[in-house]
C-alpha cells in the first residue's frame, strides 16, 4: 500500500467526485430534487400524492446522475412519461433551487478530504475532479480548492464532448485521460453507488467509497475497493 494514502504503490492519480466527497453538497442537491419534485407531483397529483423521499429516491435514482439522467430516472420510477421538455424544464428548475440555497447557505467542504487532499498533493498525486454538476468550478473555487486540481470533469463537459454519466466509467476515464495516467493507475473516489459503479466499469486500479449515509456495504457491493466514512481515514 502506498505509505503516506491508503492506495496500491502504483495509483499515480486521484480522481475526486466532489458533492459527498470534497463539499457537503450532496445535502444541498437532495434538498433541491425534494423540493423540485414534490412541487410537481403535487401539481400533477394533487394533495395526495407521494413525496419524493431525499434519502432512498435521491440515493437510487439521481445522486451522481447526470441532470437529465436524474430527472428521467425518477420519473420512470413513478411510471411518468417524460419527454425531453419536461426533463429540461424540472433540471432547470433543480439547478435554480441550487444555486439559490449555495447562494443563501454557503458551501463547507469536508476537513478530512481536506486533510487528504493536501497529503495527496504533498505525496506527488496528479489530481482531478469528476462531477455530474454542471457548477462544479464554482462550488471548488467557492471552498478554496480549484487550483489544487489540474482538470475538473463537470457537466458541462458531459454535455459538451457527449460523454455517458455514470454509471458509465466516460467521465472518468476522460479524466485519467486529461491527466496523462492510465486507469489501472488512478484511484477513484466516490461517495455515490453510481459513482463507483463506473469505477469499477473503468478498471480503475482503486475506488474508493465515502459513506456519508450509512450504505457501506452498498458501496462495497457496488464496485468500491475499500469503503471508509472521510477521506482521513485512509492516511496512516
């Protein structure tokens, strides 16, 4: 193992999804899908309709999801048509409530990733962030981070170079791609199970799972190669 993180001696490269991971984002995200979908399924449904849940809907359905992928995903759980309008319109809608509570509230990232990222950064680690968000940049400059990354991965650029979101490994290995190192040699870390679904679909050389909501042996089952609670963990 590498002596100083936690890794194989031959991980090169760290590949960091961010909300859940870095930023206490994935809280804000789950806010925003509950209070987008519940207000149209009220609309649609009336009052008796079944919430969207913030804990099992968003961890099954959207989190770490393209936008787009999120919003079809749920919808099709309910057994909701939906076209491409319609997607757009309630995205729009979930980005909006985003930036408006990060906005209000502010963004914190995680002291231990924190603590991990400079290890990381001090060890030689080439690094880069992979992010379905399409305001991954500036979440990352709002904590006092995006320069410690030589690339970032956001939505934008799913959308822009027609990469599959996870689970497909696209998003990844694009990263490992912009950073020069082969996939064997790069350690991904993700908090989302479709998030190392598609480490494990890349063959990275180590995915690592951050159980942020009790779902270890979920991340485990998923693809993850050792599962810790902070990134900390992992240094000796």
């Amino acid at each position: 193992m590498h002596p100083v993180l936690g890794l194989p001696d031959d991980i090169q490269a760290g590949l960091f999804d961010l909300d859940g991971v870095l930023t206490q984002t994935a809280k804000v995200h789950a806010a925003a899908w509950k209070e987008m979908f519940d207000a149209f399924l009220k609309q649609r449904d009336g009052d008796g309709y079944t919430p969207f849940d913030a804990h099992e809907d968003y961890d099954e359905y959207v989190d770490g999801l393209p936008r787009p992928d999120g919003v079809r995903g749920f919808l099709k759980s309910r057994g909701i048509d939906a076209p491409d309008d319609l997607v757009k319109e309630l995205g729009d809608r979930k980005n909006d409530l985003v930036l408006k509570i990060i906005q209000k509230d502010g963004v914190q990232a995680y002291d231990g990733s924190l603590r991990y990222l400079k290890a990381a950064k001090d060890a030689g680690l080439k690094l880069a962030v992979v992010s379905s968000s399409a305001n991954a940049k500036d979440v990352l400059k709002s904590v006092g981070i995006l320069d410690d990354f030589a690339h970032v991965v956001d939505g934008h650029a799913v959308a822009d170079d027609g990469l599959k979101g996870k689970p497909a490994p696209d998003t990844f290995l694009a990263g490992a791609k912009a950073l020069g190192v082969e996939p064997a040699h790069a350690a991904v870390f993700e908090d989302a199970l479709a998030g190392v679904e598609a480490g494990r679909a890349g063959k990275f050389g180590a995915v690592v799972g951050v159980d942020r909501v009790g779902q270890a042996d979920a991340l485990a089952k998923h693809g993850a190669t050792v599962v810790v609670q902070d990134l900390d963990e992992l240094l000796s």
